[in-house]
C-alpha cells in the first residue's frame, strides 16, 4: 500500500511507523484490508462513471508508441486485460 510511484520507498513498516508517529496504530493486515477496501471503492466509482473494462478505449496511438520492448501488440493486450479480469473476478 501506498503511492504508486514510491512502492520502494514507502515499506509496510514505514508505513505502519509514520502513522503510529501521529496516533494511528494499524497493523500489516489492516493496511492490506484498507488497500483492498479503496482499490474496490476507486473502480466502483469508475464503474459508476461509465468505465468498463469489458469495452476498453485505448487509442490507437498507444500502440503506435514504442515502449523499451518495441510496440504493443492490441492482441497482447486484449489477452492482458482478459487475465486482469479473471484474476479480479470480473469475468
């Protein structure tokens, strides 16, 4: 848990330390039921708002674009997205 962009700076321990520095005692398997708690909150929102990920709008121009390992393949991704769903249950 924590900020996409920071995963290796903000440990679960940093965390739990940070917040514990202003009264908040939480343990490891708290932050993980709060992380899993916004993570379902943020795409119900999305979903509200009109996402679905079983009809993706991704621009043609993304897989135009090369990436270090050369351009995206729409079908690799298509299969990406398909594995993401059945993890997640959404299937």
């Amino acid at each position: 848990m924590g900020c996409l962009f920071a995963r290796g700076v903000y440990t679960e321990d940093n965390i739990i330390s940070a917040l514990s520095s202003v009264g908040i005692e939480k343990t490891r398997e708290e932050l993980s039921e709060i992380g899993k708690n916004l993570f379902k909150a943020k795409y119900e929102f999305k979903r509200l708002e009109g996402f679905d990920l079983t009809k993706p709008r991704i621009s043609k121009r993304f897989f135009e674009t090369f990436s270090t390992l050369g351009k995206v393949d729409p079908k690799t991704m298509e299969d990406m997205i398909r594995a993401y769903r059945e993890k997640m249950g959404w299937a």
